[in-house]
C-alpha cells in the first residue's frame, strides 16, 4: 500500500510566521502534488514537482513555494503566512504511468491567526 | 464552463436504494477519469478508475461517455456507510495533473 505521510494533522500558526509543511511518501513515485482544500472550492493545485528539484506552478501559487531535495519528501513553505490560507493542505504523490491515480495523505489542518 | 462540473446535492437516499451521480469535464484530450469518496474532515481515498469500456467493483459501476463528456458513478444497494462525497477527478495536463470536482454529497438514511 502506498503510504504518504504528513508531518502535523492540526497547526496553529501567528500572521507573518515562516510555515513549513512535509511530505513524505513510501512508493518511490515521481510526482508529488501539494493542494489546498477550501469549503465550496474543492481541491486546488498549488505546486506540484516531477522529480527532485523540480517543481512547477499549479492554480494558486501565490504566497507559497516548495522544495523537493529527495524524492520521497516534498515541502511546502508559506513564506509569510496570512489568515487567508488558513485551510486543510492535502499531499499526493503518483507515478508518472498513464491512468494511475494520486494517493493523498491525511491532510493538514493549518488555522493562521 | 468549469474544467469539471458535479451537482453537489446532496442526494439523500434511503438504505438499499440505487443512486447516480454525473460529472461533466471539458476536456476532449482527457485520458484518465477516477472516482474518489472523502469522509468529513479525511483525505481523498481513491474508490475506482473510469474505463473506455465501464467497469465495476462490487456494489459500485463506473461508466465513461466521451462524445457527451461525462462520466457516471452508480452505487447499488446503497448502505449507511457509503455516505461520504464523491468526487469526479479528471486528468488535465502531464505528468498526472489532474482536476478535482467540488463533489457530490451522498446521505444514505436509515
């Protein structure tokens, strides 16, 4: 089973701070995604990477970057957080075959305050 | 139009009932259609990918209609424990990219 761990459920943060948040998957997959889920907006792309050291924008890019140093681990920084990305984060990571699905991790729930 | 459209109901239906749900994409170049569910407050958890031909897995049947540009989920014998939102998810670019509906609400009642 493909296992992709993140590194808080809940995270309560202060405007203005440094955020970071950390994928980890066990699969080996390539492609790794990071989303943003909000109430009537379904999931968002914000960033996702293709493999170590690239990545590329998604929708929503803004107020946000990623890094990807190994291919298992694909992190997401808010640079300088803002209440308005208070939000549920959800990572995923897929092969690059044709017609394979993205599996998800248990998602952050990330309250700017 | 939006990438991919669901109606987000919700469908309240009662046990061991039949329900459907169809999801529109806008897409023609689309190659890989999925099904996911997601409980209240947990991550998306692939239920079943869509193929050309249709296919089933259990109570559940997915079907792939590409000259109208929709696809459809049909749950048979509905239980309690199938409530959840399913949502359409569509392949919109490379390297697996991928657009999500906004999701159907499923309320399966007793």
């Amino acid at each position: 089973d493909v296992k992709v761990t993140q590194s808080s459920r809940y995270l309560v943060k202060r405007t203005g701070e440094k955020v970071f948040l950390e994928c980890v998957q066990d699969m080996d997959h390539e492609n790794m995604f990071w989303y943003r889920q909000d109430p009537g907006l379904g999931l968002r792309l914000i960033y996702f990477s293709y493999d170590v050291k690239m990545k590329e924008k998604g929708d929503i890019p803004e107020g946000y970057s990623v890094s990807r140093e190994k291919k298992e681990r694909f992190s997401l920084i808010l640079e300088s957080a803002s209440t308005n990305q208070t939000s549920m984060y959800l990572c995923a990571s897929s092969t690059p075959k044709s017609n394979q699905p993205q599996h998800f991790g248990d998602g952050t729930r990330l309250s700017i305050l | 139009r939006k990438e991919v459209e669901q109606d987000p109901g919700p469908f309240n239906v009662p046990e061991g009932a039949t329900v459907a749900f169809n999801c529109t994409y806008s897409n023609s170049a689309s190659q890989s259609f999925f099904w996911y569910r997601q409980d209240c407050r947990k991550e998306p958890k692939l239920l079943m990918s869509v193929y050309s031909s249709g296919n089933e897995d259990g109570r559940f049947t997915a079907q792939l209609n590409r000259a109208s540009q929709y696809i459809s989920l049909l749950i048979r014998d509905s239980k309690l424990s199938d409530s959840a939102t399913y949502l359409c998810v569509v392949d919109t670019g490379g390297y697996q990219k991928v657009t999500f509906g906004t999701g159907t609400k499923l309320q399966v009642i007793p």
